[in-house]
C-alpha cells in the first residue's frame, strides 16, 4: 500500500510542475494553433469579445 501511495504523489507532483511550467514559464504560442494565431484582436470578427 505504501509503494501505491508514492506512485501517486510523485504522478500528482508531476502533473503540478508541469501545469506550473505551462502556465508562467513556457510561451503561449506553442499551445496556440495557427487557426487561433491568424485572429487578431481588432479586425471585423476576431471572435475574442
């Protein structure tokens, strides 16, 4: 049971740093696709208001 429950901190651990990483240190425009990216805000139907 106890082998169970670290197998699983270290997964929740995982998961945290990678949200973290996501989230403020990698830049968004590799979780953007090119469909999104040609949206820019200002123009007739840029769909972001």
């Amino acid at each position: 049971m106890a082998l169970f429950q670290e197998i699983l901190v270290y997964i929740i651990l995982f998961v945290a740093i990678a949200y973290i990483a996501k989230k403020f240190f990698l830049p968004k425009s590799l979780f953007t696709s090119k469909k999104d990216a040609s949206k820019i805000c200002g123009e007739k139907d840029c769909g972001c208001h």
